[in-house]
C-alpha cells in the first residue's frame, strides 16, 4: 500500500542512517560483476508500481515484464534491487529487504541527455521516454561524502592519447553546437542581453527538495551563501539567478527567497548551453549546469559534492580529499560520464551509443518545435514609438527566416502615430495593419498607470475594465478577432504596456506567446520568454530589437550599407518635442544657405517648428524649400526616401534615415546616447553617421567612463545650442566623401 504523506514524514528521522547503512553495505559487498541490465533476472526499483509507466518508462523497455515497484514490498520475488534517486521515503522501504538478502543493489539515474521533455511535462510519451540511464553499485554520483563507480572510473583512468582526446572534444563540441542537454524543449536563444554589467555571474537553484541536494546536506542556508558569496565576489557584476524547469511546472518553493530587484530571476525556460555561453562564472550545488559550464570553460564554484568536484576543474568550497591527487583534464570527466559510466537506449529499450541517442533526441526535438511553434498566421504588437518601431524594422524580417515562420502570414498591431511608416515601406512583409491610437490615448494611459500601481480590490476592478476596453480598443475596433491567430509576438518596452497587454492574451488566446521576460521573481506568462532587460544604460536599441527576433529565428549576417550615389538633395528636420534638443532653426538656415550657395544642392526643412522672419538671401533662394509643421508621415517618408543626405535633431527621423541608407548628420545634446543615438561600429551603416554633440558630452565622451555617460544621458539637460555652426558644417564635408 502507498504511504501517505503523515507516514512518510514519520520515517524520514531514520531514513538518512538507512541511506549511510546502504552505502556502507554497497561499499563492503565489493562485487562489481553483476550486470545491472541484466534482463533474464527480475529486479525491484524504489518507486510504485503506477509510477514505472508514467515517471520511468525506459526501465520497463529495458527490463521488460522483468521489474517491480515498491507498492507491496512483502509479495517482492527478486534479490536485485534499483534505488531511483536517494530520495529519503524511498529508500527505506527497499533497503532492508537488499541488505537481508545481500543482494545486488544500484543507485539509477537519468543521464545528462535524457529526453525532449521530463516527465512531469504533459506532452506525448515520445517526447518525455528517456533515452540514458546510469548505474552505480556504491553511491549516487551526486554525493561525493563516499566513494562512487564513477569516481572509481575517474581515478583509474590514464591520460589520453592525442587522438582520443580529438575525439572526444569531437563529441563535446557536438553537444556544444547542438545544445544538447538532459530536457531538449527549452527555446534555444543565444543573443541573450541581461542587465547593465559586462560581468555575468550566474547562480544554479535545484528542485526543492531533491534528493541531490537532500541527501548530501543541502539547505536554504546553503543556497544564501551562494547567493551571498556571488554577490560579495562580483560587485562589478550582474546576478542571474537560474531557476530548475520543474520548479517552474511545480511553482513550488526556492532555496532563495531574497526579491531584491538587483537580481535577475529567470523563471522561464532557456536552454542551459545558450545560457551559459552568455555568463563568465558559474556557483553551482551539484547541478548537471555545473558541469556543462565547464564543457564551456567557464569559471565554476562548487557548494555541493558532485562527481564532477574534486579534479582540479572547480573551485571547491567543500574540498573532497580523495580526488585532490588526481587531476583530470576536461576531456577525461567527459569520457567517464557520458561514455564509461552512462548507457544509452533505443525507443525500444535496446541500448545504443551516444550518437545514435543524440541523433533521435534531435530529431524529436525538431518534431517537437515543429509541432509547438509553427505559425501559419502572426501578430506583431508593436505599441512603442516611431524610433522603436524603425529600429525593429530590420530584425522582425529575419523572422522570415525561421522555419517556425517562414509560410506564415504577418500583421502588425501598432500605433496610429507611426502608420505611414509601416504601411509606405513594408507592406512587403505584413499583409495587414491593424491600428490603435494609443500614445495619444489619455484614457488608456491612464490605466496603464493606476493599474501599475494599484492592489486589492482596487486593482481587481482596474483589471476588469482593462480588460472589456482592450478587447474593444484592441480587437472589436481594429476587426481583430480570436480565431485570427495562432502566434502572437509582444515587442514591447514599456513594462506598464507589457502588463496590460497580458490582459488582452487572455481574449486572444492564440496557439503560443512570445515576449520579454520579467527578470523579477514572478513565473513568466508568455508560452516562449524571450531574455533581454530592455537596460536603456547599456544597450543600443536596435541591439536589443536584433537580440529578441534572433531568439525566434538565427540572426542574420549584417548586409553592407548600400553604396551611395553622389550627394544632390538635402533634407532637414528641424524641431523635437524637448526645447534642449532642438538645435535652433536659424542656424538650420544658415546650413542650408550654405549648401545651396557653396555646393548647388537643394534643400528641404521640415518638422514642426515656427517658422523666423527669413533674410532676404534665404527667402529668394530657390534651391530652399520650406515645408514646416506637421506632415503625414507618409510624405515625410517620401522626402527623406528621395533625399541623399538627412540633418536631424535626435528623433524618431533619423533612425529613418539610416534605415533608409542614407548619409545622415545627427546633432544632439548627448540625450539616450548609449541606447537611440549612437550606432555602435557594427550596424552595417554606422560609417555613413556622423554625430554632432555638444562641446560638454564630447568631453564625458573622452573620458571613457561609460557608466557616468550612460548615466548622465538617461535624461540630457544640456543646451544643444552650444553646437557651433561650422561643427555641423564639418560633419556634413566629412559624410559627403562617402
């Protein structure tokens, strides 16, 4: 009968000496010759009967009818005995009963490539049926307090022979390139952008509660100093905190209860190798992570005893004396887990090697993603401004490139305020636009803000009325309705708006969601959460933009800037919405007299602006066009597109210009430098920019401390007016070699 809760609460005090006395037992039987997949012999295993089938399946394609459960221990008929786990419960009911009969007896676990998905993801059994399994007749290889066959395995071994190790780091890079890990559905992304820090330094929770971190003396305290030691040695660095996946399905408890918004929690799914290629340490228990950091080469500190401990590869914080004279190189653990110590099997129970299980957990893979992400119709909300909306333009197409994306149908759900952009230059690759008013929407600013910061039944009511003007606002007014989609994709900034549009999710309903993470403590609520902090001190827009449809679909290769025809037409646009970063009309008038009269081009202003009394020498120059105050974009679009040369105040115009390829002088007062001014040598077309700052930022510029730049320029008070003439004059010589 299966022990309820009360009654395996009850044991649990004597459970741990039943685990040293089975050790103890192991360590003293001495016989390592009986096959453990030895399938004529019938052997018992540590869980209930129910649960071999649901939890464990492989053991019964391997052992056949062959295996039995724990659930009636005194009508067991077998004198060989599998311990699942070391989970305290469990061990106690069996252990006796193999230490009676002096039976052979194996800890068994799920090797490091193990399945699509575990086996608590409802998803079909191909997708969850293990395909490796590892046996050990003294210890778990978890639990380095005693000596293990892997250990064992470890130590006996010699060095390599130069083309083994070619092979074998074969193997590694393999797993590498293929992120190949123990669960293979979480979302491969790996333009991962987190946090304001060039140092990354990522902390590995486990599963409450598991017999890894149970058995060997792990415990919340244990956990905070980690956290407390990644914090103490790494003030110039950013904390990633990585949650385990079950605790995520589970929503259970954490080892780390510390909320403090200068952590980044990633309660979402990722690909542990995309991961950790992004971070430069690594404080670990005993997580598979640790040991896959180091397949890396990434600095590892260890708090656990895991087999992986102990060699000269970590940093030990609990030193295990009987491996300190045997140094191994990376290439030696990795032969001695994944191909002397662990077993691999077919879908039928047969066992195969490292290859043959790789290859078919890839093609299930494929077939998984195949079945979860492919989208025949797309919605893109992109409800921030024109600046962020051209930006994106770029890296959103090179979802065409994805094969989740590449047949699908894509409409946008945008604002009103930048329609002539989208609908003037990519109707190419949106079929349908769909509009809603909402920058300039008071009412839905409004609850966006008192929502944000609303609770209780005040927020409950705020909800509700979010929700029933969303669905108006969002869907019945722009003839957007549920059936419509199947994906829907939210690049949106603005976490207020990011909330709120949650709600309108909920309306939809669609096949999957895509969006940016939270990075606090809370689960995600988007199918696929894409990791980017969205720091506007630290990365460029368009990075961030690149980043989050590179995680959808692979990034593609940077095209060169087209080459430009000789400079014949001018376009400036004057005026923006804060008074210290307009650069005075007049001196726009004194540049554009200077072009038409020294260098015969024609030259147009536009942009909201009051139009100055104008000298005589301007208003009769026929090559000067003055069409100030506010255009439809489309024809905004229209005149930069016609243009060769674009000289612009810092706005939303300017990203136009360069994403039209055109040579484009930007005057600003050092405003948002780091995250919309500045683009960094990489964008294909940073060599036809040229930036006129203010004679003040020049100097922070120089400087080189990108922290107080990055600071300062969160909100740029200084007078634009200080940028001289004859500077811009100098920038557009320079970008007119071109």
């Amino acid at each position: 009968m299966k022990l309820n809760k009360e009654q395996q609460n009850s044991i649990l005090g004597s459970s741990y000496s039943t685990y040293r006395a089975l050790i103890a037992y192991l360590a003293n039987r001495g016989d390592s010759s009986t096959s453990s997949l030895d399938r004529s012999k019938t052997v018992a295993v540590s869980v209930y009967d129910d649960q071999i089938d649901s939890h464990q399946p492989l053991l019964r394609k391997v052992y056949r009818d062959n295996i039995q459960g724990m659930s009636d221990v005194n009508r067991l008929w077998t004198d060989r005995y599998l311990f699942w786990g070391a989970k305290f419960g469990r061990i106690d009911r069996l252990a006796a009963r193999a230490m009676q009969n002096n039976a052979p007896a194996w800890f068994v676990e799920d090797s490091y490539i193990r399945s699509v998905v575990g086996s608590l993801v409802k998803e079909r059994k191909e997708y969850s049926l293990s395909c490796s399994l590892t046996f050990d007749d003294l210890a778990p290889h978890y639990d380095g307090n005693y000596p293990s066959r892997i250990e064992q395995i470890i130590q006996a071994q010699q060095p390599l022979a130069p083309s083994e190790a070619a092979e074998v780091r074969r193997k590694i890079d393999s797993i590498i390139d293929t992120r190949l890990t123990k669960y293979n559905d979480q979302p491969i992304m790996d333009d991962v952008c987190i946090g304001a820090r060039d140092k990354k330094v990522l902390i590995i929770l486990q599963s409450y509660g598991d017999a890894s971190v149970e058995v060997t003396g792990g415990d919340t305290a244990v956990f905070e100093r980690m956290l407390s030691d990644a914090i103490n040695e790494n003030p110039d660095a950013d904390i990633l905190v990585k949650t385990h996946p079950d605790t995520i399905i589970k929503s259970n408890r954490s080892y780390i209860n510390d909320r403090s918004d200068k952590l980044h929690f990633l309660n979402f799914r990722i690909n542990p190798i995309s991961l950790l290629r992004y971070v430069d340490k690594v404080y670990v228990y005993s997580s598979q992570m640790g040991f896959e950091a180091l397949l890396l080469d990434k600095q590892v500190k260890i708090y656990g005893t895991p087999w992986y401990a102990g060699w000269g590869l970590t940093e030990d914080v609990k030193p295990i004396s009987r491996r300190a004279d045997y140094p191994r190189t990376i290439e030696q653990l990795f032969k001695a887990f994944y191909l002397d110590y662990s077993h691999y099997f077919d879908t039928d129970g047969a066992e195969t090697t490292l290859e043959q299980a790789s290859n078919n957990i890839l093609s299930l893979r494929k077939q998984f993603f195949d079945e979860k992400y492919r989208a025949k119709k797309v919605l893109i909300i992109k409800l921030d401004g024109i600046g962020d909306y051209i930006l994106a333009r770029d890296p959103m197409r090179s979802l065409k490139t994805s094969d989740y994306f590449k047949d699908a149908e894509f409409s946008l759900l945008g604002d009103s305020g930048y329609r002539g952009v989208p609908e003037a230059l990519d109707g190419d690759f949106f079929s349908n636009f769909k509009w809603v008013n909402r920058r300039a929407n008071r009412f839905m600013n409004w609850l966006e803000r008192v929502r944000h910061d609303a609770g209780g039944t005040r927020r409950k009511v705020l909800d509700v009325l979010s929700y029933l003007y969303l669905v108006y606002s969002m869907g019945i007014k722009t003839g957007i309705r549920k059936s419509d989609y199947d994906c829907i994709v939210v690049c949106c900034w603005n976490r207020r708006l990011r909330n709120t549009i949650l709600l309108f999710l909920r309306w939809m309903k669609p096949k999957y969601t895509v969006g940016l993470a939270t990075m606090d403590f809370k689960k995600s609520r988007y199918s696929i959460s894409i990791p980017i902090s969205g720091d506007h001190l630290k990365y460029f827009r368009y990075d961030l933009e690149k980043a989050f449809f590179s995680a959808l679909a692979p990034a593609q290769e940077s095209l060169p800037s087209v080459q430009q025809a000789k400079t014949s037409s001018v376009v400036m646009v004057v005026g923006a919405f804060h008074a210290k970063r307009r650069w005075p009309i007049e001196r726009y008038l004194e540049v554009a007299s200077w072009l038409s009269k020294e260098h015969g081009l024609a030259v147009t202003l536009i942009g909201e602006s009051e139009l100055p009394t104008l000298p005589k020498n301007i208003a009769d120059d026929k090559n000067i066009t003055l069409s100030l105050g506010r255009l439809p974009i489309e024809q905004v679009v229209s005149l930069i597109s016609s243009s060769s040369l674009v000289i612009s105040n810092d706005t939303g115009f300017y990203h136009l210009a360069v994403a039209l390829h055109k040579r484009t002088v930007v005057i600003s007062n050092g405003n948002s430098y780091s995250t919309f001014l500045h683009y960094p040598d990489t964008h294909p077309d940073a060599l036809n920019i040229r930036e006129v700052l203010v004679p003040e930022f020049e100097k922070m510029l120089k400087t080189q401390n990108m922290d107080k730049v990055r600071a300062f320029t969160r909100s740029s008070d200084l007078d634009i007016a200080t940028v001289t003439v004859e500077k811009v004059k100098a920038a557009v010589i320079d970008v007119m070699k071109i």
